[in-house]
C-alpha cells in the first residue's frame, strides 16, 4: 500500500475535508476561453461564460482566469457592453491549455476552524488525451497568488470525476479514476487512502462506469465522469441520469449505475434516496458514428454549478430542458434555478460544472 503524508502532515492530519457543493461559497473560478485552440473559439463559447458571470456575480465572487491583458480589457468590455457590471468578478491572468476548469482546477478543502487549503492533484488531460502541461500548474499557481496552503497529492484526479455529501462519503466511477491511464499500477486500496487523507473522505461509493472503449462509441473523453451519472443534493439524496431508452449506447452504464446506487450507504448506513433525471433526448439513427456526432452525446442536466442562492443548470433546447430544471429546483428550493444554453459547450466535451471550480467560504 502507497503511504502518504510521511513528509508532511496530510490534509486529514490537519483537519481538512471537501465540502459538499452546497455549501456557502467565497466564489467560483473559471478559464476564459481563447483562440489558441482555434480561431473562433473564444467567440464561440463567450456568450455562456458571460451568462454564467451575470448569474453569479449577484451571489458570489466570480474569479476569472484570462490569457492576457489583452483579452482581460475585452471582457471588461463585454461585461460592460451586456450590463452585468465588474461588482464581485476579478481577473487572474494566468495561461492555460482550455477551459475546464472543474477538472484541472484546485479542489478547495476547508477544516473546523474556517480555515481553507488547496489540494493540487496531478492533471494529465483526462488519461492523456489532450495538451495538459499549462493546466496542470493551474492549483498550484493560485496557490501562491492567493497566499493559501496548497497540498500536492500523489495521483492524478479531475474534480468533476469527485461528488461528496460533506459528510464523509465520496461517489465516483472506478473508470474515471482507477484508471491505467492515469494512475497505472494504483490498487482501489491505494487510491481510497489518498482520497482519505487529502479529501477528509472515509466511506466509499465506486460505480463502475464505462471505460474508454464504451465511451468512445458515445463521445465522452472522461471516462464516465460522475457528474454525467449522478449527484447529491443533500447527505442522503441523489440524482441520477436515466433514460428508458434501451437503444441509447449509454443506457447499459446509466442501469449498471442505478442498480449500484440502490445498493450503497451513506457513511451513516442510511440508503440513498435515489431521485431520477432524465437525460436530454437524442433523435436515434441506425448509424453509431452519426450518433456519436450528436452534439447530445456527451450532455447531462446534472452537469450543473450550485452556488450560493443560484443552481446554474445546463440547457439544451430540448424537449427534457423544462422537466430536468424543475426536478433540480425541487431539491434546491432556496435557490433560483438559470438554465444556461450550451449546446456549443456540449460539443467540445462538457457542460457548467465542467467549467466551473467552486471555492468555499472561509477566513480567507
């Protein structure tokens, strides 16, 4: 077994835990997107990355990476142009390789006292299929520009393959994680100790998931990151996708998943109330590869962003749109329910809680 924290003291050591999404945040980062991908691509997508900024602006810090000063005077300008103004957003300029910050990201910890931390997991662009060096220096550069305690964990881990209730229980897909081609020769045994000791994590629900071959065939480069399968509201509930769909390619995985999750605990022992959502429909052809094109492979309502007093939810102008937000607003009554278009986002891979990294609130 791979021993941690013989060097210096672990998160868990010190009284740190990943709280739940729910919880109060400080703010939410993300990475603006630029051209270097290819020309186009920041006017592409800009329009939900100024969605996202007007919605949560209002209830919380939104802190912005950007390329450049070049591009942090345009979206000044933007903002100002669209009326969302520049209270509680700030700007970081910070190079990176693209847009996903969930993944790359710092996974924020916070312990009894309020105090937060950052741990910084190895990001080798989802099993090393996409340029990750820039990416990967994100956490720990923010690390140093906000003067917080960053913890270097010994494994690779993209946070939108990581739910939690706060309370101690981590959910997630082996195939995302236990992985060979992110954390080869890693045991599940290896790897539930580093969570433990760098998530505050001690009670284990591992779906299986579908690996690269079956996600291939419906276009996700994640591996069955859990946040296309399912999430807790609170301690005991969760959302799961679901479809009644046999022919859909991801119907196996979503059943395989069901019936897990109606055999798993919380840290408690209470059963998880299992809640279903449906998935955004896609229009069926005999032809896997024009499935595969689809720009709804890969889309999932439960890909959202819970933030303070707003849950932003994904949209796609489909027929489930209204039905998916009205279920997630019915577990989070205190929050305004924005449904954000990302249709142009969805094709490249994602949806908001891709892009977005939440930061707790704390004493710093």
């Amino acid at each position: 077994m791979i021993e941690v924290g013989k060097l210096e003291k672990t998160p868990l050591e010190l009284g740190f835990h990943m709280p739940a999404e729910w919880e109060e945040h400080e703010g939410t980062w993300l990475q603006w997107p630029q051209d270097k991908l290819y020309r186009g691509y920041e006017l592409k997508l800009e329009k939900i990355w100024l969605s996202m900024a007007a919605a949560l602006h209002q209830h919380e810090n939104v802190h912005l990476i950007v390329a450049d000063e070049r591009q942090r005077d345009h979206i000044i300008h933007q903002l100002k142009y669209h009326a969302i103004g520049l209270e509680n957003i700030d700007f970081y300029i910070l190079p990176t390789d693209d847009v996903w910050a969930r993944d790359n990201g710092p996974i924020f910890v916070i312990n009894e006292n309020g105090e937060v931390a950052i741990t910084n997991w190895d990001f080798n662009g989802w099993g090393e299929r996409f340029p990750s060096e820039l990416d990967d220096k994100v956490p720990s550069i923010i690390g140093e520009r906000l003067s917080m305690q960053v913890f270097n964990a010994p494994m690779v881990l993209e946070a939108g393959a990581v739910e939690v209730n706060g309370k101690g229980t981590f959910l997630a897909t082996r195939t995302s994680i236990i992985d060979p081609y992110r954390n080869p020769g890693k045991s599940q045994v290896e790897v539930e100790e580093i969570l433990r000791q760098y998530l505050g994590v001690n009670h284990f629900i591992w779906l299986t998931g579908a690996g690269r071959g079956e996600c291939d065939q419906w276009g996700d480069e994640t591996d069955s990151h859990i946040d296309i399968v399912a999430r807790f509201t609170d301690e005991t509930t969760v959302l799961y996708n679901w479809t009644d769909d046999a022919n859909d390619p991801r119907y196996a995985m979503l059943a395989r998943s069901y019936q897990e999750l109606k055999a798993s605990t919380t840290e408690s022992g209470k059963p998880l109330e299992l809640v279903p959502l449906p998935v955004p429909e896609v229009h069926q052809t005999s032809s896997m590869a024009t499935w595969r094109k689809s720009t709804l492979a890969d889309a999932a309502y439960s890909n959202y962003l819970i933030a303070n007093g707003v849950v932003l939810v994904p949209v796609y102008g489909h027929v489930n749109d209204e039905r998916g937000m009205r279920i997630i607003a019915e577990h989070f009554p205190n929050r305004e329910v924005v449904g954000i278009e990302v249709v142009a986002l969805v094709e490249h891979g994602g949806a908001i809680g891709c892009v977005t990294q939440p930061q707790p609130l704390g004493l710093r």
